[in-house]
C-alpha cells in the first residue's frame, strides 16, 4: 500500500499534506490489522520529509534504495509510525 499526494503550488505552505497524513494514518491503523506504518521518501523532497515528520512519523533511517518506479538507486529516508504512537 502506498498514498502518493500532489499539492498546487498555489497551495503549498498549508500544511494540507501533513493534515492527509494524519488522517490516511489514523484510518488505515483504524481499518485493518496493522500494527506500524513505513514511509519512504527521497531525502531530496524536503517538503514531504518535514510534512511526514509533522504528522507524527519518526526517521528511522536513510540508505540507497531503489524504489519501484525508480531506473537507478536513490537516497530515501524510512519513517515508521506505530500504532501505538495514536
């Protein structure tokens, strides 16, 4: 399962993303039978690293990773959220 979100440039500096984190997070925990989320994203995209880290998720650690729609390795940064953390 993977959320991928677009925001407007006239839009950004909102905080919306962060606000759809939350919420996909607290629903997801809430509807299935998961215990811990992971989120990855490419340290390049500041703007969604500090919307995760605002929504709640710790950085867990950052590698060399090739993601799925990825032709070469990239850096990523993983973020958990436990459901605990609710």
């Amino acid at each position: 399962m993977g959320i991928t979100y677009f925001i407007d440039m006239n839009h950004r500096n909102y905080g919306y993303a962060t606000e759809a984190i939350i919420l996909f997070t607290k629903y997801f925990l809430n509807k299935y039978d998961v215990s811990k989320l992971i989120a990855t994203i490419r340290t390049e995209n500041v703007a969604s690293c500090k919307a995760i880290e605002k929504a709640g998720y710790e950085l867990k650690e950052t590698k060399m990773y090739k993601d799925i729609n990825d032709n070469l390795e990239q850096q990523y940064n993983f973020y958990f959220f436990n459901k605990s953390m609710i």
